[in-house]
C-alpha cells in the first residue's frame, strides 16, 4: 500500500518505527503497538477491565484508535457521548473495537465526569456501581500518562487550534445543553464541573484519531485542527466497508 500524509502534517518522527520516507507516521505505516492500563470493561471476550490492554491483542481486527486531552475535557466528553449514542445504532458496530487514550493517570479523579452515569435510556450493566466506567462504553478506555503513546503518534498541540474552538461554543450548545441532562445538571454546573476537575494533560492537545486494519497498518488517519473536531463518522464507515 502506498503512504499518503494523514490530514495534518506532523512534525516528529515515531519512536516506534524507522523513519519513512517523509519523517512521519502516515496511512500505509504499522501502527506503533503499546501496552496501557484499562480503565474500562467494555464486555470483549477476555475481560480487559482494570488490565493491560495492547494493541497487538487486536490483530485480525479492524481498530479504531482515539487520542484525547485529557479525561475532564468537556469536548472530549462530548464526542464520546456522542460516538456511544452512534455506537448502538450502527450495523458496522460489532466489526470495530474502538481504544480510546487519555493522559489522566488512572486513579485520578479526573475521571468523574466521565464516571458520572450513562445517558438516560441507556442500557447499563446493573452488575457494576455507578461509581466505576465499567459496563456503561461499548469500547475500551486507557490511562497512559507518560503520555509515550502521544509520542509515538505523534500527537500535536496548537494554542491557535484551542483558541479556533471559541468560534464553535455557540452551535455547541443543544448538544452541551444534552449531555449535561444526561449528567442530572445543567450546562452551566457541566462546565463548572469541568473548570474545577483535574486537568492531567496538555491544555493545547489537539485529537487525532486511526483506523487500523486486521494487519495493524494504518488506513486512514485524523488531525484535528481545533479541540473539538473528530474523525467524521463517514471516514469510519467507509473504512469498515473497505473503501477507505
């Protein structure tokens, strides 16, 4: 497969790989594999709640790999919440595993916001507390706060792309305004919520986001340009029906 750029240009090398021909990880390279801790039980066939989960564990599936802030960042929050909602409803579901990485240390209480209950309606698992993540994502969540897995992606800040996100508060509000609902409080208790809470990351980081296949070589990839954009949910599609 020949390597094209990934929708932002990056300006490091990846540790875990020798240097391609343009200097950075792009569609066509093997994805760096890692080993973290789950935060998460998302139900898969060996258990990985509370465990070490590496990347190689999912060769011979198809991958969708996320990089976050950090686990109190509300966009960040909101973009989960709204691929869980997606999640259920999607025929495609059951064919990707779906890893998302945050920098907030696991035991942190960072984590509380996304701790603080599912979405009304939504199927729960009864047999964890509310207290814990566990059996309320249809995917897996990591802690890595080394923050080593950043690096080997490559992962980028940009004070220009967190300040760009201001421009996007006003159309973002039906969606804060339901989130928060979900949470019992309203938009303006959400983001106190989220001013007071731990913030273990860079405040600058901007997302990305890979598809990876059954040979863990990446097929496609996704820079965001502000703190709020994520991969659109078309490029996910396609990838699972071969055509990315």
């Amino acid at each position: 497969m020949a390597k094209r750029p990934c929708d932002c240009q990056m300006s490091s090398r990846v540790a875990a790989l020798p240097p391609s021909s343009s200097g950075s990880l792009g569609v066509g390279d093997m994805a760096p594999d890692f080993t973290l801790p789950s935060v998460t039980n998302n139900g898969w066939e060996n258990n990985c709640g509370g465990r070490n989960v590496s990347l190689s564990d999912f060769r011979g599936k198809k991958v969708m790999l996320s990089f976050h802030r950090f686990a109190s960042c509300p966009f960040c929050n909101l973009a989960i919440n709204d691929l869980k909602g997606r999640y259920k409803k999607l025929a495609w579901a059951s064919k990707l595993e779906v890893i998302k990485v945050f920098p907030t240390p696991k035991y942190s209480e960072g984590w509380d916001l996304l701790k603080s209950g599912a979405e009304s309606g939504d199927d729960v698992d009864e047999n964890f507390p509310e207290s814990t993540m566990e059996g309320k994502y249809p995917f897996i969540i990591l802690s890595d706060d080394a923050e080593e897995t950043y690096t080997s992606y490559s992962v980028q800040s940009s004070v220009l792309g967190r300040l760009g996100t201001i421009t996007h508060i006003p159309s973002n509000s039906a969606r804060r305004t339901k989130f928060a609902k979900s949470r019992g409080m309203s938009s303006v208790q959400l983001m106190a919520k989220a001013i007071k809470a731990p913030k273990e990351g860079d405040l600058n980081r901007l997302p990305a986001e890979f598809l990876i296949n059954e040979e863990g070589r990446i097929v496609d990839c996704f820079r965001a340009k502000t703190i709020d954009e994520h991969i659109p949910i078309e490029r996910v599609s396609q990838f699972l029906m071969g055509k990315a």
